[in-house]
C-alpha cells in the first residue's frame, strides 16, 4: 500500500498477518527531498532510511499491527457503516477486516493529511481484497457525491449519517462540509475547498438519558474560549449537535495532524504511559514555544477543574506546519463532562496521572508539577481556569440542561486554590 502526503508519495506499508508483522519503507526521492524531514519526528518507531523496516511490537487492538502514525488514520471504533455494508456484500468470508482493506477505506478522506491508496506490488489475494474494497468504496462515494441538502439541520445530519463516514469514536459523528456562500450541505469526506466550512458533527440522538451531551460539550466550549484556551470555532445545530470546525481542514488544504498516541507509540489504554508528564515531555521535544507548553499546563488544569476525566493520550494532538517543517499543538479538542450524572461516584480516576496520581488531584500536585516544568506564575494560570465555573454553569442552564444535572457536575468540578 503506497502512503502519501501533499501529493507526494511518502512510502510503502504492508502487513503479514500471519507472521504478525508490518513493513514499511520510504520513497528514496522523499528522503532525497528533504523538505518534510519533520513529517515523523524521530520519537524511535521510523527512523529516516532507505532500508526496509519491520514491526512486530504494534500486534494490538490499538495499533491494529501497524506503526502508530498510520494506526492513527483508522477510525476510532469498527461500527462504520460501509464496513458493515461490504462485508454483507462480499463473495468472500471474512471474520474480520485486515488494517489494509481498513486503510483502503479510508484513501484520501481520513482524518489529517496521509492518504492511502492500494500498490501493484501488494500480495496478489490481498489485493482483491482490496480492489473490491475500493470497487465498493466507490459506489459509496457516487451515492454520496449526488447528495445534496439546502440547510444543515436534523433531517440532513441523519441523511449524511446513513451513508456513513469515516468518523470514528463511541458516540455517533459524521463529517460535513457547508458552502460559505450558500449554505449548501455536502459529506465532508469527499473534498476539501476553500468554499466550504469542514466540520465534524457530533450527533444528538440517544433519548435514553435526560440531557443532551452535546449540549453539555457546547457549554464546555463556550468556556474554554471564555477563559482563552484555543479550541476550532463551533455551534450547536437544532439544538443538540455539536458542530466543531476541523483543524485539518483549513483554507483550502489539508493538514497533517497527529496524536500523542501517533507520534510516540504510547498506547493510550495502557496506563503505564498515560501521564501528562509524558505528554509534556513529547511537547518539548517537538520544541513547541513556551506559549504552548503554558497552553498545555491550562488544559491539564481545566481538565482536572471540570472534571474531563477522560483526556486520554489520542485526545491530545499535535499539527505540522508544512511551512516550517515544525510541529505546533493542535487545538483542543473532545474536552466536556466525560461521566454520566446520573451515576453517583466514589472515586473518580483519570486517564492521565499527575504526579503519579490519577485521582485526588491538588494543588501541591500541580505545584510539583509546574516547578517540573517551569511553567511561570501557575498560581494566576489555575485562578484564571477556575474562574469560569461560574460561567461554565450559567451557560449549561441557559442551554436547558436540567438542574439536577448542572448541579451533578458541578458538584464533580476541582477547587484546586480555594
């Protein structure tokens, strides 16, 4: 399979499945080329050379076998649609989709600036696997070019949702595009111009709970921005989808954005790896400025204040400035209330510790934590993020949230300096 990015052809990935093991090797007139030297920081999994190289450490459900920075293109969760679609269809029997079949799917509309397209040179039976993976892929692709809608509402989203999409993730999402001039709806997977506002579109549709968690989400955002942590402009859409701007589609381009997970190889569900101290240690090695080093000590602590246990090492992510040839963090992204109010909790734990400490986090932590990483005046930084849990709870009952709800959440929120 020939991996791609900006047009130009990166390297070549295969996958022996039954020995368990990947392959991947670069396009010398890349390495020659030098511009992108950058594209794959050397965090120790590919290292820039014209040599073969393999992998057998990634056999999980993770990384599905593959290098993490690829792994990071498969979407979140196998509950698409078309997969479905495609296996029912098949003449062949499969218990499962191969990572290759996988990255056929996704081609040239997942998340981010990597592309994927099938190699001549691929093993002949997984190639029909993969041409009648793509044989699919563009059927589903025609159905989608010839769908249209005027306005971006209920109706539309739970059309575009029928179609599938290459969103991942546990709770429903689909991409969209809408025209700046017209307002005209489109699947947000299929182009990427400039006349068009990509968004990824949360979906409101469980009736089971009381509350909408979009709508909580969009509270989540109206204060982060409140108290100036960068996070892509959204909206909430008929009053329960939450709309986001993507940050890899932006003026016309995409762009190449990848996870702490992706970059480094830390498995985000082992917890071994999962600290914020890592986390800060990949920022500096990315020589990210002090500026966002400061904007990643905020959201740490806005995720302890408002109770975002769930900030994992994929919701964390880095974007390349193709420019430049340097990495910047992306902005924040998946951040609101990640319990169910509705359960009533002992103890709470995080997906990433703080001073060794994944629950019951104070200020002595955050203390330590900062002198660590010589983040100046933190004392300011953690008053000002706290100073918007008023705000955060007026928003949520200006919205409708139920008050039984609000006060569940609020009650979960971290005073770390009374």
């Amino acid at each position: 399979m020939s991996v791609f990015c900006f047009g130009q052809e990166i390297g070549k990935l295969n996958v022996d499945e039954h020995q368990y093991k990947s392959y991947f090797q670069y396009n010398p007139d890349f390495l020659n080329d030098n511009r992108y030297s950058e594209l794959f920081p050397l965090t120790g999994i590919l290292k820039r050379t014209n040599s073969v190289q393999v992998f057998s450490q990634f056999n999980n459900d993770t990384f599905r076998g593959i290098p993490p920075m690829f792994a990071d293109s498969l979407p979140d969760l196998f509950g698409n649609i078309i997969f479905k679609q495609w296996i029912e269809n098949s003449t062949q029997k499969f218990n499962h989709l191969s990572v290759l079949e996988q990255l056929s799917y996704v081609s040239n509309r997942g998340m981010g600036a990597l592309e994927y397209y099938p190699a001549k040179e691929t093993a002949s039976i997984t190639m029909v696997q993969l041409n009648e993976m793509v044989s699919l892929v563009e059927q589903i692709l025609e159905q989608k070019e010839q769908t249209t809608l005027k306005a971006l509402n209920h109706e539309a989203l739970l059309t575009l949702f029928k179609i599938g999409s290459s969103a991942g993730g546990v709770r429903p999402k689909v991409l969209i595009a809408e025209n700046k001039r017209t307002g005209q709806i489109i699947p947000g997977d299929i182009s990427y111009s400039a006349d068009f506002e990509h968004y990824l579109v949360k979906l409101g549709l469980s009736e089971e709970i009381s509350f909408q968690r979009e709508v909580v989400e969009y509270c989540y955002y109206l204060t982060l921005k409140e108290i100036g942590i960068h996070i892509m402009p959204s909206k909430l859409i008929d009053d329960k989808h939450f709309a986001t701007q993507r940050f890899d589609r932006q003026h016309g381009e995409k762009k190449h954005v990848l996870t702490a997970t992706g970059l480094t190889g830390w498995d985000f569900k082992q917890p071994d790896v999962s600290s914020y101290e890592n986390l800060f240690d990949l920022a500096i090695f990315l020589k990210l400025p002090y500026a966002e080093i400061e904007e990643l000590f905020k959201r740490m602590i806005f995720n302890v204040v408002f109770c975002n246990t769930d900030d994992h090492l994929k919701n964390h992510s880095f974007i390349y400035n193709s420019k430049s040839n340097q990495w910047n963090l992306a902005p924040a992204y998946d951040v609101t209330y990640a319990l169910n109010p509705l359960i009533n909790y002992t103890r709470i734990s995080r997906a990433l510790s703080i001073n060794g400490k994944r629950m019951d986090i104070v200020w002595k932590d955050i203390e330590v934590f900062a002198d660590n990483y010589t983040i100046k005046n933190p004392k300011q930084l953690v008053l000002d993020v706290q100073a918007g849990i008023d705000f955060c709870a007026l928003k949520m009952k200006e919205y409708n949230i139920p008050t039984t709800i609000i006060h569940r959440i609020v009650n979960d929120f971290v005073i770390l300096i009374p």
